[in-house]
C-alpha cells in the first residue's frame, strides 16, 4: 500500500520519529551472522500457529544492523501447497513508509482480519503456491525500529540484500529455490534499485528469478502526464470527478512540473527533486484529493482511516495486541501501517522524484524479467501512466516490445485484463482493479502471480 505526500510544508519533519519502549526478546530459536556482513545479525523464531493465521511452518524475527541500531521485521510464510520445490516471493509495500504488513492482511497474505478484530482465512492467499515473506523496511515502520533513519532508496537497498543473504543462510532449504521480488506503489522505487543492488553481489547465496511491481511509482517524467487524463475521465471509464475548470487548471500547471522533475532527473540532487515533488503533487494530484474521493480507488470516496479504507483499522488493533505481539517476537510498543515522518524523509531527501526506470533498463538489459501490472481504477499510481512509462522504456527489447500487440488476458474463460509481453518484459491492466489489485480482484490477482513464477511471461498470449 500506498503513495501519499503532505499537503503543506507547515506539515514537514525532517525526521523519523524514533521508536521509544523497546522491549527486547531473548527467546529466539535462530540467530546467524556471516563474515561478509560484518554490522548485521538475523534472529528469527517459529511462529506459533495458533495465532490462526495459517497452518503452515512460520517463521518471524529481526534482521539487526547493530552498529547503526536498526532493527527490521519480517515474517514468512511457507507455501500451502509444496513448500520444497515452490517459488520464494518477498513483499514489500510502499509509501515509503508503510507496512508490508498490511499487504500481508489486508492485500494476498494467508488472512484478513474482520471487525471483530479476528483472523480470516484467505482462498487467495499468494501462499497458495509460494512461499511468501513480508519485511517492514526502512526502519520505523510498522514493527521495525531504529533511533536513525533511512531517507533514501538506494540505502534501503543494501539493508534489504543483507536481510535476505542471512534468511537464505539460516534456512538454506530455500535457498536453491527460484526467488522474486514483489511490491506495490512506491516500490515501484525500490524493487528497482534493490534487484540491481543484489545483482552487483555475484556471491549472494539465492536466485533472484524475476521481479513485479504493481501500480508503482517509477518514471514520473512520464506517469505525472496521466493525472489529468485519469481524473477526468479518458482512462477511468466513468465520468470526470473534476469540473472543468480544475481540469483545465491541471493542464495549465503540467508544463512547469515536468520542466521540475526533467531538472531533478539531470541533478539527481534534493534542491531540484524537492521543489519538483511539492509543486507537481500540489497541482496534479491536490485537485483530486480535495473532492474526498479514494486517490487508491477512482470508484469510491475515502472512509474511515487516513488511508481511506475501514479494514486497515482492524489491522492496527490486531498487530498492537499484547498476545500477538509476543508470539511473534515484537520489539516495539506500537504498531503504525504508515509512518508519516518516514514518507516526509524520503521526500526531503529528493528520492520521490527520481528516474528509478533506469534501473528497470539495467535489470531486463541483465535478463532478469520484469512484470509492470497495474489496476486500472487506481488514480494515484494508475495504469495509463504505467503503460505510457513501459511503452517509452529504453532496453535492448524496445522495439519489439513497441511493436507487440496488446491482447486479452483471461482468468477462468472470462476477460479480467490486458496484456503486453516480449520476451522478459510485460505489462498487465488489470480490470477492476484499484491500487491494491490483491483486494479489489483476489482470483485475478492470484491467477497474476501463479501464471507469472511458472514463467509463462506472455500469460499465454503468445501460444498458437
């Protein structure tokens, strides 16, 4: 889950807020540490599964950089199905600065959690056929914790290869199997940058088979032209929200915006990608929030949390009970989905604005295949922008990626999308779907994920 950004700089920090009433565990059932990552230490325990989450082998813990005093969460899921031969995929949500909890629970994790603040279980779970591991990165967000902070992608990144480099060392049965990376919103910066970063490490002791990106954050040169477009009404299939006039006064600010993020792209320095992120986000995306309507689903108004979504309130109550928090091992007194000081850190470092596409370039210019999908209800992230960004993607495949027709997608003899593949690159619409794509179509999400990491990249498109 999710892109946001402060409404005005009267809101701004310009630092995470530190994680006080730290509680720290002694009953850990793993801990392992490497020479080639001298700072770093994973510690892990099996989760019990009497927290009604799943029936299957569970483990959650701390990877710890103990010389900058970061500490980040995770939780893994072994598959339902053959959890010796299935494919690893680890998750990671946006933001920057919130949980992967939340995709765990409210997106494609193993259950919901209902009004009555109780695990469901969820048919649609991506557990259904791979193992599954949710990391709450940077630190300070949700049960992760630092006294620092990080305030930049690139950083986050090499945090991100060390944690896995000791998961795959502690629990080497997994180690040999085909790993992927998948992400939403703004990883659409991060899976990027942290697939290029494991990719430098010729040593790393996992396969790295593929990454997905979901309604992401990626090449906003080119996505910040789609804001008007989506917002009044040539993508959404609905009507315009906007009145003309705001529609017209979105046009009328673009130009300067995308002369702001092409400044930000040729300096890469936070005087230049600051004033782009504020001033574009001001006057592509405030028109729209200001109507009340969902920025993460154009079909809906906001309701309940600042998130917009009801369900994500059970989730903070869930994960801050005391028993839960014990059985997994948790270290912090509070649960949050969102750290806003996070988000802002990110924004004030430069990082939201940055062409994060060309690490996209290197990655298929690598061969590792790359899945772009995006719901196309979704108005913050949304898919007329995602299409237009893979569409101008410079790579070795270009042209024939350019050239490749656009077909139908299916999900039990019925059309759930649109899909354009060559070769190890692709792009999915995905119908009906907002930003969350995992909770608003589940069976056409899972299908997604299934079809993907048994390495049909065409979706069957391309058969005869």
């Amino acid at each position: 889950m999710t892109l946001f950004f402060p409404d005005a700089v009267s809101q701004l920090n310009f630092a995470s807020r530190p994680r006080f009433n730290i509680k720290r565990h002694d009953n850990w059932n793993y801990k392992i540490q490497d020479n080639e990552l001298p700072n770093y230490q994973l510690r892990a325990k099996n989760t019990p599964k009497d927290l009604g989450v799943d029936d299957v082998t569970q483990y959650s813990g701390y990877l710890d950089v103990e010389d900058e005093d970061k500490h980040f969460f995770f939780w893994f899921f072994e598959s339902r199905n053959d959890p010796k031969n299935d494919p690893i995929i680890l998750w990671l949500n946006g933001g920057p600065g919130c949980s992967s909890l939340t995709g765990l629970f409210f997106e494609l994790g193993p259950s919901s959690i209902d009004s009555k603040i109780k695990p469901i279980r969820n048919p649609t779970s991506w557990n259904s056929n791979a193992s599954v591991i949710f990391l709450d990165q940077p630190v300070n967000v949700g049960y992760s914790y630092s006294s620092s902070s990080i305030s930049n992608t690139v950083a986050a990144g090499k945090d991100v290869y060390a944690f896995l480099q000791l998961f795959f060392k502690q629990f080497p049965q997994y180690s040999e199997l085909p790993f992927h990376i998948a992400g939403e919103s703004y990883a659409g910066h991060y899976i990027p940058q942290f697939a290029a970063e494991i990719l430098e490490h010729t040593e790393r002791n996992f396969n790295l088979s593929s990454v997905m990106i979901g309604n992401g954050l990626t090449d906003p040169l080119t996505q910040y032209n789609y804001y008007e477009p989506m917002a009044c009404g040539e993508g959404s299939g609905a009507d315009s929200v906007l009145e003309p006039a705001e529609c017209e006064g979105m046009l009328d600010t673009l130009p300067r915006c995308l002369s702001l993020i092409e400044s930000c792209y040729e300096s890469g320095s936070a005087f230049a990608c600051v004033p782009a992120t504020i001033y574009c986000n001001n006057g592509q995306i405030g028109p729209y929030q200001k109507t009340g309507r969902n920025v993460y689903d154009i079909r809906k108004m906001c309701e309940g949390s600042s998130l917009c979504y009801k369900g994500l309130e059970y989730i903070d109550t869930y994960l801050n009970q005391a028993d839960v928090k014990e059985k997994l091992g948790v270290e912090v007194d509070t649960y949050e989905s969102c750290n806003f000081d996070v988000n802002r850190n990110f924004v004030f470092a430069g990082d939201w604005m940055k062409p994060y596409f060309k690490k996209v370039t290197e990655l298929l210019d690598g061969g590792l295949p790359v899945l772009i999908y995006a719901g196309d209800k979704d108005f913050i992230c949304n898919w007329l922008g995602n299409q237009a960004w893979t569409n101008s993607l410079p790579w070795s495949g270009a042209d024939s990626f350019q050239a490749s027709k656009v077909k139908s997608w299916a999900v039990d003899g019925k059309e759930a999308g649109k899909v354009k593949n060559s070769d190890i690159f692709t792009f999915m619409r995905v119908y009906g779907g907002g930003h969350m794509v995992p909770y608003d179509q589940p069976e056409s999400s899972l299908a997604l994920v299934n079809t993907w990491i048994s390495g049909d990249y065409s979706f069957g498109t391309n058969k005869s």
